[in-house]
C-alpha cells in the first residue's frame, strides 16, 4: 500500500493516532519532523532558529518526496507541512492523505497536556494562545481540507478514543495493494 499521510494541525493527534494506525495495518510509523533531525541530526528548532523558516521548509520540502516514496507507512506530517508550496497537492498525488481535524478547542486541550514541548508557545498567556491557535488554523484550514478524507476528532485522552479514530480511518482506506 502506498504511503498513508496524516495532516492536520500541531496536536491534533497526527503522531499519537499514526502510531497506533501503523500497528492496526501492520505498517511503519514516520514522523516526517523526527526523520528530519535524524537526516539532518539537527533539531527543528534550530534549524528555524539558524536559518529560517523558507530554508526549514525547502529541507521539510526535499524529506517530504523522499519518505512518501516508502510503502507501507503511515507519516505524520508537520502542521505547517501541507501549507508550503505544493506540498499538498504532491501528498494528494503520492500519499492516501488523511486529514485530523479539530476544534480550536479541542487543540487547546491538546496544548494543555503538551505545553512544555512547543517552544513556539511557550510564554503565551491562555488568550494569546487561543488568539494564535484560532488564527493559524483559520489560515491552514482551506489547505487541510484539500485531503482525501477527513476524520474528526475530539480529546484524544483514553486509549479507547484513539482506538476509535484508527478504526474510522481504516474503515475508509482503500486497503487493495496498489
């Protein structure tokens, strides 16, 4: 089968539900920001940090064609990944792409329970963080909905909730090899 690709926006779940995807089909999980620092062996922050976002998105750019050519995985993909150039219409060409869609309010409680690791947000008080959260995803939006299907979601909290998106999502695969 060809690549399955997870878009959505930052924790709405793309890399909690991948993982438990990839075990339900038997496949490889990928998290295209991970293989980045693996290929790189720099951290994505620094390479934002160093040399700005347009040259961390032509390297997301170069990882994106390189991973989505592998069969039998599931990627997650970056919140910001099918929003760059013509990334989303290469993953629609190339991937099964699924998009994770989210309240704001739901990616809030998401962001409660992983603060400590997105350093984009940290320092921000809870209204600049829904102010940011509500913007972006309004901005990104109209890219998200671009994918083949798409699966909401709400608070990603038991692992009962998880099992129930994989199985959503997998009732709408089409699971002939290609």
């Amino acid at each position: 089968m060809k690549c399955i690709a997870l878009i959505g926006y930052m924790c709405v779940g793309k890399t909690t539900i991948g993982k438990a995807l990839a075990q339900h089909l038997g496949m490889r999980f990928y998290d295209l920001d991970w293989y980045i620092e693996l290929r790189f062996r720099r951290k994505i922050a620094d390479i934002f940090a160093q040399e700005g976002e347009a040259k961390f998105r032509d390297m997301e750019q170069r990882m994106l064609h390189e991973v989505a050519a592998f069969e039998d995985i599931v990627l997650s993909c970056g919140g910001g990944t099918p929003t760059w150039g013509d990334n989303m219409e290469f993953l629609n060409a190339n991937t099964e792409t699924i998009f994770l869609k989210a309240t704001p309010e739901t990616i809030l409680a998401h962001l409660q329970m992983a603060r400590g690791n997105r350093p984009l947000l940290a320092g921000k008080s809870q209204e600049e963080l829904e102010q940011y959260v509500r913007a972006q995803l309004a901005e990104r939006e109209r890219h998200y909905e671009q994918a083949a299907h798409t699966i909401d979601i709400s608070i990603l909290d038991t692992h009962r909730k998880i099992n129930d998106v994989v199985e959503r999502i997998a009732a709408q695969l089409p699971l002939t090899a290609e």
